[in-house]
C-alpha cells in the first residue's frame, strides 16, 4: 500500500542542475519593471504602474484643486485626503485625473492636478 510514497519511492524529486539552468536563464532576462522620469515604476508584463506602498518608492506629489480661472483653491497631501474632502473615493478622483475630467463642488466645477511635494504651500490636514 505505501509502496509508492514519494518520500520512500528512492526518485530525486528535483533536478539539481535543471533548477540551476532555471534560475539563470531567469535572471538573465531584461526587467519587467522600467522606471519612469516621475518615479513611478511601470510593469511591463502587467501594462500599469505598481501600487504605492507607505514608505515605497516614486516622489511624493500633492493634489491641487484648481478652479476655473486657473487659482488653486485647495491642496491636499494625497488622493485620500482629496477624496474625503469631495466625498469620493480616492480611486474617482485618480479616475478624474487621468480622464482630465472636472469634479463639482459645492456646485462649483474644478479640474484636479498634481505637484510635487516640494512645491506644495502647506497642504490641507484633513
């Protein structure tokens, strides 16, 4: 009954030499990940940008949002901290961004942009 037991059945269960070959064949590939001039790091095989991690890497930036004669009408530590502010989530305003669409508020329509953290004058603690 126990005959056939991979633990007693005397066959190498890996191949020393075939993992080796492997790894080095792996490791010899270019890099799935390319790092872009605003820090961020995009996945190749993935087609989008690696989620941010506390502390990870990429600039920190701010968001501005601008109203429709072009003044800054609020700045904010992060895409949270702007979407609490709205009342969206932090992935509609990211979506805003990207789509170059304006949100509303207090039924005023602004656009949203980012900056580096650098630049920004004291952003918003909310």
């Amino acid at each position: 009954m126990n005959s056939n037991r991979l633990s007693t059945s005397g066959k190498s269960i890996e191949d020393r030499y075939l993992l080796l070959a492997d790894i080095t064949k792996l490791l010899n590939l270019t890099s799935n990940y390319e790092t872009r001039e605003d820090g961020r790091v995009w996945i190749i095989s993935e087609n989008k940008y690696q989620a941010k991690k506390s502390g990870a890497g990429g600039k920190k930036k701010c968001v501005q949002l601008i109203s429709l004669d072009g003044s800054v009408f609020k700045t904010f530590n992060s895409l949270t901290d702007c979407g609490k502010f709205l009342g969206v989530s932090r992935k509609t305003v990211s979506n805003k961004m990207e789509k170059s669409q304006s949100v509303l508020f207090e039924g005023k329509s602004y656009t949203l942009r980012t900056i580096d953290y650098e630049l920004c004058d004291e952003p918003e603690k909310i």
